[in-house]
C-alpha cells in the first residue's frame, strides 16, 4: 500500500512540474505558434499526423478494452480454448487496407508542402540572401542589395525572402522554428529555403546540427521590420556614415580595433566581410553579443578577454592578440575601450525592440 501511495505522489508531482515547464520559454521560439508561411505550412501537417494517429490510438485502446473485458479467462474456464481465427482472409486485407488510407491521408499534404516549401519559381524576383553557417556564428550576404551583416538577418513583413546556404566549414543546420523548418548547411553544396513572416518581431533561429563543443549557442535572430523600415535599414547599412564618437575611451578604442581586430572583423556593411570572423557593421544595434550574450558592456568586455569562457572551440581563439601577434597586449582596460567603440557603431535608426532574457 505505501509503495503505491508513493508511486501516485511521485506521478502528481511530475504533472505538476511539466504543467509548470509548459510556461517556460523564450518568445517566437517554438514550433508550435507558427508566424510564417513556412512554419505554418509545416504545422498543418504536424496537426493532420497528430489527428491520424489520435484515432489510431482511440481505436485501437477501445478494441483493447473490449477484447479484455469481453474475453477475460471466467471462473469454470481454465482449460477452455475460444475459437481459432486465424488466416482469415476478410481481417486480413482490412488491417492491411487500414494502414495503407492512414499512410495516404498523412502522404498527401506531407508531399504538397514539401513541394511547395522547395518551390524556387519567385526566386529571381525576390529578396536573395547568401547565408554561410561558421562555427559558431552566421554571415548574411544581401546578394541585390550589395551589404553584408551577422548574426542578425534583417528582413520585411509579408515578403518572400530566399536563403541560399553553404557552410564554411562543416555541416550546420538553419532553424527558424516560428518561421520555417529546418534546412541543412553543407560545406559543398548549396540549399535553398524560403522564408516569409506574418508579423513584426524578433525570432530566435538555432543550428540544428551538431557541429562543434558550442553547437548549441550557435544562436542567431531574424528581425522582422515593416517594409519602410527594411529599405531604411538598406539604405543606412549600404552607405555607413562615420560615426561620431562620444567619448575618449571610444576613439582610443577604435584605434586599438583598428591595430587588433579590423584584420577580422569588417564595420562596413557595403564591403565584402573578411572570412575570418563575423561583420560588426552596425554592431551598437545588436539583440545579442555572440548570438548569446546579452547586449551589454560587461558581457562584451568579457567576450573579448576570454572568448573561450563564452563559446568554448570557436574561430576567435585563433585571433592575433590570444596567439601572441598584433595587439596581444591587449588587457581588460583596452578591452573596454574596444567595447565602448563597439557599441557605438549604429548606422541605422531602426532598433528591434527586444528582450532576450525575460521569459
């Protein structure tokens, strides 16, 4: 009786903590609340599997229910043996017929929506943008419009925006969860995916794909702006106007990125980006540091001292100032100094609102 007892208070209390879990979570992380055309199509067919294999199970645990009350062993019938049935042919082909319709219902839109979610014909006429997975970071690359950014991908609400993606190193996988599937990242060939928003906001994209000791914060964010802030945003990174620099330790900073970091790193949106580390172009108006840092200039500072601390295995410790090269003397005191030129780099007024840490 006490081990039953305690078997039912451990069962309540784990109902209780995965009621409680179901509240936890970021925003548009979640492929559950579909906010794009993609994401959306995909979940129409997670709902028809669902619903399939709902009735299978409701069915098939009603026939289970019948069978063990109709046929249970009664008193007076230990030795009796019920009737043989089998090789019957009509029960047979029924649960072969079955399977085979439920196959069908989930085959059918599963092979539409895969058609269409591959569906290149509006290509040429929409917004390009070259995507390439690096460990542990993302570089978009505006194809028509001539810019290049990472980390943050900027694109309109409402439009139909292509992603062509190769990796620069090895396989990564390009997850949206709010917007669309997911779509692998080979070092070799390129994949193409699409992706269009219904809404305004930030949306958490993840690599999918195990790919390195900091495979799970290879993070990234799709902003979602009105179509006259996108052409604002184009307009402001395509021709960066140089920045005006507050204070002392910012101007001294920009000298010490210039001497350490500018061989990595390019601050120009309109120039090709340096295959090295990511482009900080407009780096002042970034969601996150790292793709999962909070935005700040204690965690930048911290970033830039001990990269490893943050995102252990990534491309940064193989930077001139860790390895003894140009601006290895580079302390905590001129790490701030970076920072606080860093987070003045903001060529555009247009700012997603963001919280990245408030559940």
């Amino acid at each position: 009786m006490k081990k039953w007892v305690g078997k039912v208070r451990m069962l309540g209390l784990f109902s209780l903590m995965a009621i409680f879990l179901t509240a936890c979570g970021k925003e548009n992380l979640t492929a559950l609340a579909p906010k794009g055309y993609s994401a959306e199509r995909s979940f129409e067919v997670i709902i028809i599997s669902i619903l399939v294999m709902t009735v299978v199970f409701i069915v098939v645990m009603a026939i289970f229910t019948y069978v063990l009350i109709k046929y249970r062993r009664k008193k007076g019938q230990e030795d009796y043996i019920p009737e043989q049935i089998e090789g019957n042919k009509t029960l047979e082909i029924v649960w072969t017929i079955i399977p085979i319709l439920l196959l069908v219902i989930i085959a059918v839109p599963t092979i539409a929506t895969t058609y269409d979610l591959a569906d290149e014909s509006q290509k040429e006429d929409s917004i390009n943008v070259n995507v390439t997975g690096k460990q542990f970071w993302w570089n978009f690359d505006y194809v028509n419009e001539g810019i290049q950014t990472s980390q943050d991908l900027y694109i309109p609400v409402d439009t139909r925006v292509y992603l062509n993606m190769i990796s620069g190193d090895v396989i990564h996988s390009f997850w949206v969860p709010t917007l669309a599937g997911k779509m692998d990242v080979n070092p070799e060939n390129e994949n193409v995916m699409y992706i269009e928003a219904y809404e305004e906001g930030v949306y958490w994209g993840k690599c999918a794909e195990f790919c390195g000791d900091s495979h799970s914060l290879m993070d990234f964010k799709i902003v979602v702006v009105s179509e006259e802030e996108y052409d604002q945003w184009i307009e402001n990174m395509g021709t960066p106007t140089e920045v005006e620099l507050e204070t002392a330790s910012a101007q001294e900073g920009r000298d010490l990125f210039e001497q350490s970091c500018l061989s990595c790193h390019a601050i120009d949106g309109a120039t090709q980006a340096p295959a090295i580390g990511p482009n900080l172009t407009n780096f002042g108006n970034r969601t996150m540091i790292a793709g999962v840092l909070e935005h700040n200039k204690e965690e930048l500072v911290e970033w830039i001292v001990d990269p490893a601390s943050k995102k252990p295995g990534n491309g940064m410790l193989n930077a001139p100032y860790l390895q003894g090269g140009p601006g290895s003397e580079i302390s905590t005191e001129d790490a701030e100094k970076i920072a606080d030129y860093l987070l003045e780099l903001k060529s555009t007024e247009v700012v997603p609102e963001f919280e990245p840490f408030e559940d």
